[in-house]
C-alpha cells in the first residue's frame, strides 16, 4: 500500500538568494540599531537605496557560494599545470592491504588461472630445552626431562585450486604469479611457507529423474552435472561496483560503500565476503541441498531415486544424508562415472552425450568469461567545470545615475564640494566592497586549501576592487600593494596554513600537531619545514595508509631491493613520514654518503679543510672555519657540523657593520663548527637559504633512518643446520626472550647519533611513536646503536639481506650464526655523564637513571 503523500509543512528556503528577503532582514536590523537616528526608511533615501543594491550583491556572493564543491576546485582551461590536491577516489583511499584469510584469498582467486584458494597455518613446531649443557631450542624431542613443544604462529600453507583444463606451462605460470603477489602483500612477522594444488576426492552422482515432456535431455543433464560440481566445490563470484551498490545482505541490508572497499584492490571486480565464506572446503555433502539443487533446474519434474558416494565404495555410505569429505581435499564430482536417468511420462529416455558435452562446455565457458570479465571498480573522480567565481564587479556601478559613481561620473557642472563628497562616498562603499570582493577571491581560490604543495602558503585570499570608476584615486597607484601592506605578515599566513593541514590531515583520522610541537620547541623547526613535512605526509597518505601493516619483499635480489632500496616494510615508510625522516630506503646510516655534497680537502697553501656544496650549482654553501692536522680530523668535524646544519638551532646569525646578514653553523655551546659563504641584504633572505640548506642536507646526507628486522625470518631452515635465536626460560627474567623468539616479534634499530636522534627527549617521543604504529600483536624491541655498534650491525644485516633473497648463498651457517650473534648483543646507548662533586651547585644537569650513561667522576 502506498504511504500517503503530503506537501511539507517547512519548506526549505534559500534565503540567501531571496534579494527581498535580504532587504527587509538589512531594513529590520537598521531600525533596530539606528531608530532614533534614522527615520526615513523610503526607498528615496540613500541609505535604503544603498542598501537595496547591496542585497542584490549579496545573492550574487551565495549563488557563487551555492556552485558544486567539483566547479570551484575545477582549473581555469588555459591553466597547464592542475593544483595538486590529496583529494583520492575510494579505490585510492578505502582499499586497505591484505590482513585477514579471506584478503589473501581474495588476491589470488583474482589471478588468471586461479579458481579458489585456501590459507591454512602452518603446523610448525620446535622444542625448548629449557636446561642442561646446551639450552635452547631444537628441531625434535630427544626425550630430554623438562622439554616442551614451541609452536610458531603467523606461518601459513596455500592451497590452490588451479582452473581445469591448464596445460603444465599455464599452471607453472598461474603459481609463479600466486608467489608474486603473496611476497609482495606479505603482512609483518608472517610468512608463506609452501604452495600446494589441492587434492580432489572423487564422489559420484546417480539418481532417477522426472522431466517435462519438452524439456532438453542434454541440457538438463548439462545443468545438473554443472550445479552439482559448484555446490561440491563453489566458485568464487567477482562483481562490478553497480552490482555490489545493488547487492543485499543475506539479511536483506544493502551493502555501504565501506562494505564494498572493503580489503586490498583487486583487478576483476569485488569479492564480497559471503560469497569467499560459501566457497571454503566443504566438510560434509548433504543429500538434501543436492535435490534442492538438482529441483530448481527448468524442466525437472521430480527425484525419484538419488544418491551420492564415494566410487568403487562397495555399500552406501553410513548416513545418506550427510556424506564427509575428507579434512583438506576438495570434493569432485565424476562425470563419467556418474549415473544419471531421465524419465518423461514413466518413459526412460537417453540423453546425447556429445549434446551434453557440448552444454557442459558452454557453461563452464560463461562462467569463465563472467570470471575474467573487466568490471568497473571505482567511482568515477566529480569532473567540475570553471566558473570564475573570483569575478567581481563593483555593486556601486549599479546605484542612479544622481550619484555620480558610475561609468557617466559627475555633470561637468559639479564643483568642487559636489566631487568631494562623491569620492568620500566611494571610499564608504569600498569597506562594503572590499568584504565582498576578498571573499570571492578566497571562493575561486578554494582549491589552494585542499593543496599539498608547500609553496603555497596564503589561506586567505584578496583582490583589488577595480570595477568601478577612478579606484586608483582611493587605492592609490598600485592597489594590490595597498591590500597586501594592510593583511596579516608572512608568520601569520605560515601559521595558519599549518593549521589548515592540520585540518586536512584529521580528516583522515590522524594527527600531527604533536610532532610539529615537538620539533618547534626542541630543534626550532620553522613552520615552512613543518608545511612541507606536513604536505608530504598527505602526499604519500593512501600509500602508507593502505601499506602499514606490509612487510618488504625479501624475494627481490636486484641491484636496488637489496641496499640502497625503497623495498622496505610498509610500518617503515609510515614512520618515516611521521618523524620526518627524509630518506626511508635502507641504506647505510654510520657511514652516510655526504661525498655528493661534502668533501674534505687540501687547499693550496697545505690546509685541510672541509666544505658543503650544492649537487647541481656546485656552489660553496658553508666551510670550515679553520684548518685541521689531518683528514680523519677535519672529515669528524664535517659530520658534526652536518649534524648541526640539519636543524635551524644550528644556525647562529650575525649582522656586519654593513647591515649585510651572515651565518655560522654552531654546537649546542655556540662553538663555530662551519660559516656560511654568502650575506644577504635581509633576515628574511636569509631565512630562505638556510632552509633550502637544510632540506638540501636532509635529502642528500641524512643519517636518520631505521632497519626493521622480522625475527619471524631468522627462523632455520630444516636441512641447514641453522642455528636459533637465543632463549630464556628464567621466570624472573624480563630482559631475555621467551621460549618462542620468533613470532610476532620485531627489532627496529635506529642511530643514537645525529642531529636529532642524539636528543634523549626526541628519542622518547620517537619511541612512543613507534609503539603506537607497530601492529597491536606484534612485540617490538627498538635498539638505539652507537656509530661503531651501527657500522657492525650494517655489515651482518646487509649479509643477511643478501643470504635470504638468494643472492649469494655461500657460506649460509657461517653468515647466519653471525647475524645472530651480532642482533643477541645489541644494546641501548645513552649519552655519558658524569658524577658531579656535591658542592657543584644545582644548575648542573640531574643524572637521571635511564636516560644517561654513567661515566667516571671528575678528579682534579
């Protein structure tokens, strides 16, 4: 019944665009405000004039106001280059990597040749010794009192069911993409241990059946056999977005587009849940379901007699009902060698066999081509059009004639008195204007807000009121000047625009202002560096957004996936972006390569010296400001002056008698460690250099970095000989791992040297970072290493990198048992200090347990 329809009792209204409504809500507030005043409220008066005029500007503002959000962010056509905006489709933003079962499965049911898939654990088991002359783990109980079972968790097998029909070389193919794609969505600490075709238990079907008197004997035999085989073993459905917007829930609810983005990107469509949840490894084959199959096929009458077993099985199976599969194979059905017998008016007919075959292969051909089918995956990006919103002509122009403020201007009659007040008049309107004015140009300019380009710092937008008769007679002779002298300074707009990314970046459910707090009151990081880090991180949003919980491929053993190599975890280029970190590729951290940028040399007088110059220009930017006794000397001082170089607290500048502006690179004593090679007219000149300097620095020789160890990949190997990691079984040990050292357990190694992860303070903040992105179920250990501890750590991981892709297997127990070792002993380094005598005062530093190292007492 249909519900009954009504007119609404409150209908909206755009009273914005309502010119009448406008003047009486003006005329309202003006007796309000100025009754005693102003009387004369007529249209012949001024005043009211004006203001009607004024209304009718107005409705023009929200008409341009009211413009879809795609028309305002639309370029102008001659505009050759677009602002770059983190505005992303929901193919870009919702997917998500791979996480569950049912993700992975999705991945490889959408690589051709793959009709299902099966993600299993692993049963991969170790014992603990946890005493006697050599405790630890091993590979089998020799029966020793005390041993007990450890079982590795976040290891799977893959089960495979490749297409029918595949020739050796497709299905050699088909399994080369499968490791592809499992290697390259690999989650953190997990791993894929072996892939598998799955084995098929054969059952077959005989049963009697009554047909229509014109139904298609082979068709049905065709149908019957095909719909038998898919509830045996269920195909997965792939469908388009349209389909997905139009699917329900078994529960009858539509799908929500969350629903629908749900899991990683795939390129054949949308694999809903339920559908992966239908077409698991069935356990039992239930008679019931099979005749329910078999009766909603056109043209069948009725079963009369149905059956399904095992074949070459000499008596029916125990329950009839309800026939088991065995655990991990997948149930078949044997075309051959299954029975079927078509009944038309109690008349036995046959069927064709070859018409049968042919139907089967139809079907199984469509249901192929429905597989392979391209389908749309994306909501199509709003394509807007420019509107010029920015345009704005003077509502001035637009009052009578008498006034003498339009195109026609004043009588030649008027005198001096008369033009006087004509200009005063103008000046009036132009504070109305100017209101007007700037908040269209802030509307057509809209689409630098959503901007991640960090060059563009003004939020709020202006313009000059032009359009109307003799404006440079109030401007002045350049108006733009004129506006710009009379809005807020640069610091303002540097400011505000962080506030305004700050806004953007919440919008995805994360935050920044805390890291900005902390570089600004501990390095005095400016706040063009903080709107650049801060562009950056929405730059790279949907990647490091959708790669977080991704591990790094260690299959790839090219010239860059090993070192000097963006094949790193996702969990690492998400902290870089959050730290700051300028180059995430695993790279070498103690021994940064500065030689594109730094050198030390001889000049020609004998002297060693140091100095930093651009890569491209290779003009001098800062030097030494002395000599040194040797090469190992000055080359220590290069890095500390680099050090320092990176953080604007680096940088002390000075003025000359010439009010020219200079720089020197300083310790945190305010010893000179290098000066700058250039003065500048103005602090602000300066400014710029010294923060091209350091993001050129950053770039070029940044030490900061990390390297995440999965200790789910020391594992050994059976056959290898391979050594384990360390354990402890000690209840009161809480230093030492447990009796399972491999799962779900990471080491992020970081350097406790630089300009910032020198900083005990920086480094607590860093270490909070880091555990609150680490996934919840993994335990991490974050190791802070010396120069010299790195420069080791460097060397065995890099040989280790090389020994798990393959690329050089020689020597393996050797390089293993090394690595081991070396990642057993790394500790924390703190920065030394001293003991100090009890009558040193209190303005020495406090030591603090944990956060220094104890060193010697001074003695004099």
């Amino acid at each position: 019944m249909l519900s009954q329809l009504t007119i609404p009792r409150n209908v909206k209204r755009n009273d914005e665009l309502d010119m009448e409504y406008l003047y009486r809500e003006g005329l309202q507030r003006i007796r309000e405000l100025a009754s005693k005043e102003w009387t004369d409220h007529n249209i012949h008066d001024p005043g009211v004039t004006i203001l009607e005029v004024l209304s009718y500007a107005i409705t023009d503002l929200s008409f341009r106001a009211s413009l879809p959000v795609e028309d305002l962010l639309a370029p102008p056509p001659d505009s050759s280059v677009p602002v770059s905006q983190p505005l992303f489709t929901a193919r870009e933003i919702l997917h998500n990597g791979p996480l569950t079962t049912y993700d992975y499965r999705r991945l490889l049911i959408d690589l051709p040749g793959v009709r299902n898939a099966w993600i299993k654990p692993a049963p991969i088991r170790y014992f603990a010794q946890p005493s006697g002359p050599k405790p630890g783990l091993m590979f089998t109980d020799d029966g020793t009192p005390g041993i007990f079972p450890v079982d590795l968790k976040g290891l799977y097998e893959v089960l495979l069911d490749y297409e029918p029909d595949l020739s050796a070389g497709e299905r050699d193919a088909a399994e080369v993409r499968v490791e592809v794609v499992l290697h390259e969505n690999r989650n953190l600490c997990e791993d894929f241990l072996e892939l598998d075709a799955i084995h098929r238990q054969n059952f077959i079907l005989c049963g009697e059946f009554e047909l229509e008197p014109g139904a298609d004997i082979a068709q049905v035999k065709a149908e019957i056999l095909f719909e038998v085989q898919n509830y045996l073993a269920p195909a997965v459905k792939a469908y388009s977005l349209q389909e997905m917007l139009d699917k329900v829930h078994p529960g009858g609810r539509r799908y929500t587009v969350d629903e629908i983005f749900q899991g990683p990107p795939l390129q054949h469509g949308f694999i809903p849940e339920d559908e992966l949840a239908g077409a698991e490894l069935r356990e039992v084959i239930r008679l019931s379901d099979i005749i329910n199959i078999i009766m909603d096929i056109p043209g069948v009458l009725a079963v009369r007699d149905v059956l399904i077993n095992r074949p070459g099985a000499a008596e029916p199976p125990d329950d009839p009902w309800e026939v088991p599969v065995t655990e991990g194979m997948k149930a078949h059905l044997n075309q051959d060698l299954s029975r079927l017998v078509f009944y038309k008016q109690d008349l036995p007919v046959m069927a064709n066999e070859a018409s049968v075959e042919d139907a089967l292969k139809k079907l199984v051909d469509a249901e192929r081509a429905q597989a392979g089918k391209s389908r749309v995956r994306d909501f199509k990006m709003p394509e807007g059009r420019f509107r010029d919103a920015g345009n704005y002509h003077a509502f001035q122009n637009h009052l009578p004639e008498v006034y003498g403020l339009g195109e026609t201007g004043l009588p030649a009659t008027a005198d001096a008195n008369r033009k006087a007040q004509a200009l005063q008049l103008k000046a009036y309107l132009l504070f109305f204007e100017q209101i007007l004015a700037n908040y269209l140009a802030q509307l057509a300019e809209v689409k630098q807000l959503f901007s991640d380009d960090p060059a563009l710092l003004r939020t709020y937008q202006f313009q000059a009121v032009e359009s109307f008769r003799k404006s440079e007679e109030i401007y002045g002779p350049d108006p733009a000047a004129a506006i710009e002298a009379a809005m807020e300074g640069h610091r303002v707009n540097v400011e505000r625009r962080n506030r305004f990314l700050d806004h953007l970046i919440s919008r995805f459910s994360e935050q920044f202002s805390q890291f900005a707090h902390t570089m600004f009151s501990m390095f005095q990081m400016s706040g063009e560096s903080m709107v650049s880090l801060r562009c950056d991180f929405l730059k790279s949003y949907a990647e490091i957004s959708r790669q977080r919980g991704l591990a790094y491929n260690y299959t790839l053993a090219g010239t860059g996936d090993v070192w000097n190599s963006a094949n790193i975890s996702g969990l690492q280029k998400r902290l870089c972006k959050l730290l700051g970190i300028s180059d995430c590729r695993r790279r070498n951290l103690a021994n940064a390569d500065l030689s594109a940028v730094a050198q030390v040399f001889t000049s020609p007088s004998g002297q060693i010296r140091f100095r930093v110059r651009h890569p491209t220009t290779e003009k001098v930017l800062i030097r030494s400001s002395k000599s040194y006794d040797t090469e190992k000397e000055a080359a220590s001082a290069l890095r500390l002056a680099i050090w320092a170089a990176f953080l604007p607290a680096g940088y002390a500048i000075e003025t000359n008698v010439n009010g020219k502006h200079h720089f020197n690179v300083i310790d945190e004593l305010g010893g000179v460690l290098a000066q700058g090679t250039k003065t500048f007219d103005s602090r602000e000149q300066l400014s710029t250099f010294v923060e091209e300097l350091m993001r050129l620095l950053r770039e070029q020789g940044s030490d900061e970095g990390m390297y995440i160890v999965e200790q789910m990949l020391l594992r050994p190997e059976p056959g290898h000989n391979d050594a384990f990691l360390e354990i402890c079984i000690d209840p009161g040990c809480s230093e030492c791992p447990e009796a399972d050292p491999y799962s779900y357990r990471m080491q992020i190694v970081l350097p406790a040297f630089g300009a910032r992860f020198g900083n005990m303070d920086f480094r607590r903040y860093a270490e909070q970072v880091i555990r609150a992105e680490v996934p919840a179920h993994i335990l991490p250990k974050i190791c802070w290493l010396s120069q010299e501890a790195m420069a080791e750590f460097e060397t065995v991981y890099q040989d280790w990198l090389k020994l798990k892709c393959g690329k050089d297997k020689s020597r393996r127990k050797q390089r293993l048992a090394r690595f081991l070792r070396v990642s057993a002993s790394l500790r924390n380094v703190y920065p030394v200090e001293r003991l100090h005598e009890c009558g040193a005062g209190e303005t020495r530093p406090p030591f603090i347990v944990g956060k220094r190292a104890l060193g010697s007492m001074k003695t004099d």
